[in-house]
C-alpha cells in the first residue's frame, strides 16, 4: 500500500474517478460537495462516459441525501456507517477522509491507495461483508465489476495452488481470457500434454489436451478411453471423454443448481481437492 499525505487525498480519489473504466464505488459517510467543482465536474465527466456509481452514505445526517442526488447519483443510506473507502476497478483507497469540501481545506487525515490485487480484494470483501450486507443488498450481478473481481480472487488461488503443487514445480502457466472469465493452462504438464482450468456457465472445467499428431493423440486417447473406469474411481469424479476432439473433460458441478458464473473463494476451497486428485492420477498414468 502506497501512505497518501493529507494535501494529496482527494487529488488520488479524484484520479480514482476519472481513471474508472465501468463502475465507482463510494463509501463516504458524510457528504459536502456542492461547492467542490473540482470534484463535481469529474463524477460528472465519468459519468457522461457511463460510468456507473456507488455511493454509501450514513444515514439521518441533515442535508446528506441532497448532496449526492443534486448530482444525479441516487445514494445509499447506511446505519452507523463511519469507514470511507473508495474503489475503481484496479484501485482502492482508505482513508480518514469523507468527501466533505471543509475536510480537503482544514482537516489533517491519513490515506492508503492500493493496486495490488491481494490487498484491494480485501478491502472489496470488506465492503461486500460488512457495507453491502448492512443494507441487505442483493449479490452483484456478473455485469457489476465487483463479481468480476470475486473471480479474480479464485482465479489468484488457484495460480498459488498450481505453482506450489509438486508434480507441476517444472511447467509453465499460461493465462487467457474466455467468455466466463479467466483460464490457466498447464503448458507442459507431461510432455505433449497441456491440462486447462477453466470456468464455466454452471460448471467449472478442467481439460485434458493430448499434443500429439493426430494419428498417434488417436492411439492415446482410445487407450486412455480403456481406462476409464479405473480413472473414474481414482479421481472420485466422472469424466467426459470428447470424441470429436479426443481429450479429456471433468465438468464440476456441484454449483448446477445455482447456475453461476461467479466463481469464488468458496468455491475453491470445494474445488482443490479434487483438483489435487485430477492431476496426481494423470501426471501417474501418462507417458
């Protein structure tokens, strides 16, 4: 985390604004802005790019509500609401500071800006827990940001899980993009092997790919087919053996009913075991 000094508060929150691609999230419980153009002008300017705001204020603090709907931002109100933090996509700041007018003139207090992914993740949980639920809101849909940044989290360990385990300390990891969110792939996991995990509409998918030429990824595959049952009961899952493509898929599903895209911390904790198993088993019986 980066120390914010006083003078340069509300100079970054303002950069947090207009640096906003989506959405803009703010936790201010006390609220002063009519008179601050320099602020105004940029929420304004953001918004005109369409980005969607955020804002949590406390609740039963004469003129507050006002503040924020005179500029066409309908806020939420918060019983005993006192943190300020504000977010972006890609940046989170905390601080002592509420987007008061009188307090970036007079007031001396501290901030803390944020881009690393571990410690900005904390701070969106903290808000999701400890704001969101205090007002009942339901869950963020996937076209908030916000969820997208809950997949980040399991997508960050699930990385960690793949670099410390000990049958893969020699492969590369690769990164993409696919309609669901972000994959691995396990380049080199055995040689002409690649092993993918990626997340699915209600499902999350690892992926067996056989690299050989096609006649001889025909050989392996019909062979791998043969040993189905005993792979099955290994791994403790089923397994979908894709003939048009002739790999290996495990959809888990687990999560079915709830037809999510979302996949979270949780999810992960429910998932790693079984992916220990997945390539423990294959890394033993591929040649």
């Amino acid at each position: 985390m980066e120390l914010i000094r006083p003078a340069e508060i509300s100079g970054k929150i303002m950069t947090l604004i207009e640096s906003a691609k989506e959405k803009v999230i703010i936790v201010s419980p006390y609220n002063r802005i009519d008179s601050w153009t320099k602020l105004t002008n940029r929420i304004k300017e953001a918004k005109n790019k369409g980005v969607k705001f955020e804002w949590f204020i406390r609740k039963n603090v004469d003129g507050n509500y006002r503040e924020v709907a005179d500029i066409g931002i309908t806020p939420i109100e918060i019983e005993n609401l006192h943190c300020k933090i504000y977010l972006n996509e890609k940046t989170a700041i905390v601080t002592s500071m509420n987007l008061h007018y009188y307090s970036d003139t007079n007031s001396i207090d501290i901030g803390y800006c944020t881009t690393n992914e571990n410690e900005y993740l904390e701070i969106v949980d903290f808000v999701n827990l400890f704001v969101k639920r205090n007002n009942n809101q339901t869950k963020v849909g996937l076209d908030n940001p916000i969820s997208e940044i809950k997949q980040k989290k399991y997508h960050l360990l699930l990385t960690n899980f793949l670099k410390k385990n000990e049958f893969l300390a020699l492969c590369k990891l690769s990164n993409d993009t696919s309609k669901y969110g972000e994959k691995i792939t396990v380049e080199n996991f055995k040689q002409n092997y690649q092993l993918i995990f990626e997340p699915r509409f209600g499902y999350y998918r690892v992926d067996l790919r056989i690299c050989y030429d096609y006649q001889k990824k025909v050989g392996v595959y019909e062979k791998l087919k043969t040993q189905s049952e005993f792979l099955e009961n290994k791994i403790g899952h089923s397994i979908d053996f894709g003939n048009q493509m002739k790999r290996l898929k495990i959809d888990i599903t687990e999560n079915i009913e709830e037809r999510t895209s979302e996949w979270t911390e949780k999810h992960f904790l429910q998932h790693q075991v079984l992916f220990s198993k997945i390539i423990s088993v294959f890394n033993s019986v591929l040649e």
